[in-house]
C-alpha cells in the first residue's frame, strides 16, 4: 500500500472518533448552548466531504512532514527534534 494512503487512513480512523467523541460526549453541552438554534439536521454529504478534506490537510501540513521522514533513510530522528524543521540555527 503507498506510504501516504495509509498514513491518510490511520489519519481518519484517529481524527473521525475522536471529534465525534469530543463533539458528542466531551463538549455536548458547551457546542449545543452555543450552536444551538443554527443546528437543524445534520447533512450527511457535506460532513462526509468535510471529513475527507480535513483528514488530507491533516496529512500534507502534519502528518506527512513527521511520520514519512521517519520511513526515509533521512528519517533517523523525530523531525521535530532536527533544528532545520522548527528553524533553530545553532550560533
């Protein structure tokens, strides 16, 4: 399987659960006194499209830069450790 359409799928079985968990559970009362009145019923289409789409800005901005360096021969230490990847230069 290409390294970034399971990357993309790990990345939607973790993001999907855990925003209908907070959504649902964590923050219900908070979002419905807040959203309340604009609610109405819930558009399937749309939230499944908005999904996708949040789940592959979530791979190209974040994912992708931490975890595939890691499978590169590169990929030696956790980029958020390397200098270059938060633009610390060292004096």
């Amino acid at each position: 399987m290409n390294r970034y359409a399971a990357l993309y799928l790990v990345t939607l079985l973790v993001i999907v659960p855990l925003d209908f968990l907070f959504l649902g559970v964590v923050a219900k009362d908070f979002f419905t006194s807040q959203v309340g009145n604009m609610l109405g019923e819930i558009k399937l289409v749309p939230a499944i499209l908005f999904y996708l789409l949040y789940v592959v800005g979530t791979v190209v901005f974040v994912s992708k830069e931490c975890c595939l360096d890691l499978w590169s021969d590169r990929g030696r230490h956790f980029p958020a450790t390397q200098g270059n990847r938060l633009a610390i230069t060292k004096d």
